[in-house]
C-alpha cells in the first residue's frame, strides 16, 4: 500500500475516533494565541501531566517551540462557535472576541468557562514530521460542575455525555 492510500485509510479510521474539542491558549507574552485542538491526551498522573500536537504552521507553534506555557481548555456543547473561531475562521487576537477568556497568575490565557481548563507549565517539546508534541504539566485545574462536552465525530460536532446502554438491558 503506497503512502497516499494510507494517509486515506488513516483519515477514515481517524474519523471514528470521538474526540473532545478543546482549545489550546498560550501567550509570547505581548500578544495571545488560540487554536481548537483533538489531538491532546493525558499523559500521566504521575507526575499530573498531558501532551498536545501542533501543527508547525499553525499560529501558536512559534510561542509554544520557544517554550510557552498553555492551557487546554476543553469545550463544552454551547461552545461551539468557539470551537469555529479558533480553526481558521478568525485569526489572532480577535479570536479572544468571544468567551469568558481569563489570564491565570502564570500569564496564560484560559476560558473561565470551559467544561475543563487545564493550565499546564511546558515541560518538553518533540518534533514530529509536521507536528511538534508538547509536554504540559498540570499546574492547576478549573473544572464546571456538568459534563456536556462539544465531541468531533466523522467530521462535524456532536456531544454525548449519557452512558451506553447496560448489557444487560441489551439482552
Ligand atoms: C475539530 C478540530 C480539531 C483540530 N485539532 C487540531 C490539532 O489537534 N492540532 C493542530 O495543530 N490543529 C488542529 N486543528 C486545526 C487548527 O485548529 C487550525 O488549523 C488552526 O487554528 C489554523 O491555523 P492558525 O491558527 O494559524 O490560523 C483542528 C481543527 C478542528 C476544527
């Protein structure tokens, strides 16, 4: 199989992988950068730690390869729009126009009202092809009080927060 037809593949298997929309927010200190983001994970919990992918192209790369701390800021179902403002639609400090965006004693922009805002202090980088992987360790965490995530699923928004159905109700 040569390498297109599995990038195509990979592309069709990635769209059945449901993920969390979030936001990735980061400062170089005089200006704020913000970018919807799936490919983050937890990393660890010991120590408490996660690890994002950036795209070399994309507008917080630079900031985040000189060493910037960041937040994930995970989205919740009402923020779509977000979501939307972060992907390309607007670009740079406008993208702060909309959303309760808050500044942690850190420096780091964070949305004060994500589902989940983890502030992370940088603690490695690896570059990868097109991408570089981040390392965040968590410094301090805001969590909201429901669970209603905005989740990307074959290629447009969804949610889902109610849980599968018991195998026994299956049969
Ligand atoms: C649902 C969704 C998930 C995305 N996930 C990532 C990601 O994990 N890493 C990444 O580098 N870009 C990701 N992108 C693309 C960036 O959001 C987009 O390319 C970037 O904001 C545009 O570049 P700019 O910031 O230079 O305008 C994603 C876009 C969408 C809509």
């Amino acid at each position: 199989m040569n390498d297109n037809n599995l990038k195509a593949d990979m592309l069709q298997a990635m769209r059945r992988l449901a993920k969390s929309v979030t936001i990735i927010s980061t400062s170089n200190g005089t200006e704020r950068f913000a970018m919807a983001a799936t490919a983050v994970d937890s990393l660890s919990t010991e120590p408490p730690s996660l690890l994002i992918c950036v795209n070399k192209t994309a507008s917080p790369h630079a900031a985040l390869e000189a060493g910037a701390d960041f937040c994930v800021n995970i989205l919740g179902l009402e923020q779509q729009d977000l979501a939307h403002l972060c992907s390309g639609a607007i670009k740079g400090e406008a993208r702060f126009g909309r959303g309760n965006w808050l500044t942690s004693a850190e420096g780091i922009p964070y949305l004060g009202d994500a589902q989940s805002a983890i502030l992370c202090r940088q603690d490695g980088q690896f570059s990868y092809g097109t991408h570089t992987v981040f390392i965040g360790r968590i410094l301090q965490i805001h969590t909201s009080a429901t669970i209603t995530p905005l989740v990307y699923l074959d290629g447009h928004y969804t949610t889902t927060a109610a849980p599968a159905p018991s195998l026994a109700a299956a049969g």
